[in-house]
C-alpha cells in the first residue's frame, strides 16, 4: 500500500529544503554517509547541495533534520564536504583525523546549524500544527536584512 502522507512530506520536503537553503537540493532518503551516528547530513554534489536524511524517521523528526541540514547548506556551504571527495575518506575514523581546532570550527558550525534550525522550528510551529502545515509555512519564511 502507498503511503501518500509520506509522499506527500517527501514532495515538499524538497521545496522546503530549496526555499530555505537558497540553493538547488537533491534528497536522498539513505542512511548518511557519515563517521558519526548522524541521521542526516549536508554535502555539495557539484552546484547542488546535497541532504541525505534516514529514511523511517517520524515526521517531526524528519522535519527537524532536514531544517538543520537546511541550516548548514544555507550557513557553511563553503566548508561543506564534497560527495565525492568525502566517499573516498569516509572510512577514516573523525576522531582520528581531527584536531583540537577542527574539531572546535566542527562544533561551532553545529551550534549555528542548531540555532538556525530552533528559530525556524520555533517559526514553522507558531504557524501551524501539523508538520505538513509547518512545511508549508516555511515556503513563506523571509530573512531578516
């Protein structure tokens, strides 16, 4: 049987991620190709940026990750991984490989990715009830100058 509700929270998870980020995204519902324990992550894939999300996830939760990748897209598309580059070093252990100063920059991206994720969230939420609402209503979000 098709799930047309997650269907429908696929579709405009790709509008919202192209709204919010201000780029063209691709999502992939896989399992992240991270070191770490991660249930999404933001790459660039050439031009476009690239979210990959754990597929099975609840929808506020799916909401939630795909807002913060969103975030990071949007905030360090600069220092984002290629896919490319970072398939051909995945197996090497984050922690072995990092440093005090990375592993500083890594944390402080997270911070932002999170703050931006809590304020669009907070924003979504005060608009709407269902996640589906939400969704929509970040379609309508504006940046403050």
């Amino acid at each position: 049987m098709i799930d047309t509700n997650l269907i429908v929270l696929r579709v405009l998870a790709e509008y919202v991620a192209r709204y919010l980020s201000g780029r063209d995204v691709e999502i992939w519902w896989v399992e992240p190709e991270t070191n770490m324990a991660a249930v999404g992550a933001a790459f660039r894939n050439g031009r476009k940026g690239l979210i990959q999300i754990v597929p099975g996830l609840s929808p506020d939760r799916m909401l939630g990750v795909l807002v913060h990748e969103c975030a990071h897209l949007r905030l360090h598309w600069d220092s984002l991984p290629y896919l490319g580059a970072w398939r051909n070093t995945r197996h090497a252990s984050f922690r072995a490989v990092s440093t005090p100063e990375k592993t500083a920059r890594f944390n402080k991206r997270e911070r932002e990715a999170e703050e931006l994720e809590a304020y669009w969230l907070r924003w979504a939420s005060e608009r709407g009830e269902s996640v589906t609402d939400q969704m929509g209503a970040l379609l309508y979000w504006k940046a403050e100058s």
